[in-house]
C-alpha cells in the first residue's frame, strides 16, 4: 500500500475516535443536570411567594403556594406543607419584604392579635381610621381586608326658614385601602369559598390629613362604602403618568420604576370629589344649595330696609319693632353670585283724579 494513503487512513481514524469520544461526553453531560435537578426536587415542599411582598401586604390565598425544596436547603423557619395550616396565614402581614420566589419563613408575618399586628398593616406615614357602617352602607358585607374603596359623604342641608333641605351626596376620599372589618383581617374560607358576612366597622388606611377630614366627616352626615374595581387604579395610574404627577428619576432601574408605580396606584386621594344633589335625581328636589341668610340662621325678616339711603341692606338684625314693620312689606329675593338680598317692594302710587273744583 502507498505509505500517502496508509497516513490518511490513520488520520480518518483518529478523527473518527476524537469524534466518539467527544459524542459521548455530551451526552453523558446532558444527562448530569437532570440527575441533579431531580434531586433536588426530592426534597418536601415549601411555602414561597408567588410574587414580591413589600411591608405590610395582607395575605391572601393567591399570595403564597407550596413548592418542592432541597432537602439539605430546608430551615427551621420554614412553612412545610405537612405541618401548615394554611387557612391560618390568611390575613396575615408581612413583616419584612419578600422577593418573589423566596421561602416564607415564620419571622417575617404577623398574625392578627399579635403585637404590632396593625403598625405592621399601615404603610410609612399612614394611619388606621375606623368609620361605622351598616348592611346598607357597607356594600352589604362584599369588602374584604386588602380591598380599596371609595368613600360617599350624604348630607341634608336645611336652612331656618327654608321649605326644602337640600340633599346630596358626594365622594370624599378615593381608592383607600382596607385594613379590617370589625375585629377581623382574615376571609373566612368554607368549601374552597370566600364567606360574605355583615360588619359594623371597617378599618381603612389613609394619610394623616384624610384622618382629620373623615373624623369632621361623620359629625356631617351618613358615610358610605363604595367598592373599587382593580381596572380603576390601572386606568387612573395612566391618567396620573400622562399628566406628569409622576417623576421618574433619570436611569432609574426597573425596579425602582415599578415601586413607585405601585406606591402612586395604592395611594389615597381627597382631592378629586364629585357631587349629585337631589335635583339630579328628582325634578321635585332642590338643586341648589338654601340662600346664605338660612345657612347662617338669619331668616327674611332680619332683612333691614334703609329708607334714608333708598338702596338694599345687608345681613343684619334689627330691631323688633322695625323687624314688625318689614315683615308685613312685600319683599323679592335677589340673588347676585354667592350674596343674596331681599328688595321691598314699593307700593303703587294712588292716582287720585282732580277736578276744576278740586278733589272728587
């Protein structure tokens, strides 16, 4: 055989074994990963969040979920499947943040009734205001701890004198968010189903500012619950980034991004009320607010009339012999923006006829 066909034999074989070899390391390679893989996923399963936890989160079923763990992984702290009672986390707060992902170990929730339960609850600079409500007014039991509301305000204005109060209602505070109902934090859960019941009180957060306006607010009238769809705070959030209130730091990180979205979509708001009177409702109501002299409690006779002035005065009170003798003169109410007067009417002058030899 010619030693050139001899050599290139012998590199066709060598190349032919490098190439085994090299097959065969790959995939005993690939096979590695699955072996250690499974064995980690022999280990039991842990209690992990299902998405970040910030301070003061209450728990709710989809907020947590078991998930296999290394054995040699596990802690102490951890929540293991067959020994948690998961019904009893519910309604729970988180203490210290958790990354989505991570195990949930004991040391980072707090139950209610435990110290610091509440203080726990509120996010910084916030406060717990508790507002009575009723069956009516309280959504008929359908709010639950974590839920946002609004809140409606129902007043009748009547001023002395007035034949007819003035009757409105207008929202006072948007998008708070609900801390408890009654004594309870928790939802009470029967066959896989949330249990609707009635309470008196519910426990909201709002900022110190809200507290002062929601404590005037039940010396006014009736407060009313009204609940939040989750699509409210996602169109609402667009509003207040297209108009600028948000301020994203230049080169801030995505994660920086999303917390300060999620802190201007779960903020409370006062500032945006709106209003229905009863003349929105009924032609046979008032639409307008009762004359400034009823609100104030000075009614049409305390209207002075000058008569060396010969103009209209303003409110005040006079006498009583004079008040006497305005009140039987015929009067007209004028209302002039915010300031309303009452004008007499002047009687007609008598036309007495006169003839050649004088009165007939």
């Amino acid at each position: 055989m010619d030693r050139k066909k001899l050599f290139l034999l012998l590199g066709a074989l060598v190349v032919a074994l490098v190439t085994s070899l090299g097959a065969r390391a790959l995939l005993s390679g690939g096979s590695a990963p699955q072996a250690v893989a499974a064995k980690m996923l022999d280990g039991p399963k842990v209690l992990v969040s299902q998405r970040a936890l910030p301070i003061g989160t209450i728990i709710t079923a989809d907020a947590l979920a078991f998930q296999p763990w290394p054995k040699d992984l596990v802690q102490d702290a951890y929540f293991l499947q067959d020994k948690t009672d998961m019904a009893k986390l519910l309604g729970t707060v988180v203490k210290n943040p958790i990354t989505a992902g991570q195990p949930v170990t004991t040391g980072s929730l707090v139950a209610p009734g435990d110290r610091g339960f509440l203080a726990a609850a509120l996010g910084a600079g916030m406060r717990a205001v508790t507002i009575p409500v009723s069956s009516r007014t309280g959504v008929a039991g359908f709010v639950f701890p974590g839920d946002h509301i609004d809140l409606l305000l129902t007043q009748s204005v009547k001023g002395e004198g007035e034949s007819q109060p003035l009757r409105a209602t207008e929202t006072i505070m948007k998008n708070l968010r609900v801390l408890a109902t009654d004594q309870s934090t928790d939802q009470e859960t029967v066959d896989g189903h949330t249990r609707v019941k009635g309470f008196s009180l519910v426990t909201v957060e709002a900022t110190p500012k809200i507290a002062e306006e929601l404590s005037v607010a039940e010396s006014i009238g009736t407060i009313s619950l009204s609940l939040r769809s989750i699509a409210d705070n996602s169109a609402e959030l667009e509003q207040v980034i297209a108009s600028g209130q948000i301020k994203v730091p230049h080169g801030a990180s995505k994660q920086e991004e999303d917390r300060l979205l999620k802190t201007a979509l779960t903020k409370p708001v006062d500032k945006t009320n709106t209003y229905v009177t009863g003349g929105d409702v009924s032609r046979f109501q008032r639409k307008t607010m009762p004359t400034a002299n009823a609100i104030n409690g000075v009614t049409s006779g305390d209207m002075v009339q000058s008569a060396h002035s010969g103009g209209r005065a303003r409110l005040g009170v006079a006498p009583a012999d004079t008040l006497q003798q305005i009140r039987r003169t015929p009067t007209v109410r004028v209302t002039r923006g915010k300031e309303t007067v009452e004008v007499p009417i002047a009687p007609m002058p008598t036309i007495v006829p006169v003839g050649p030899m004088g009165v007939f």
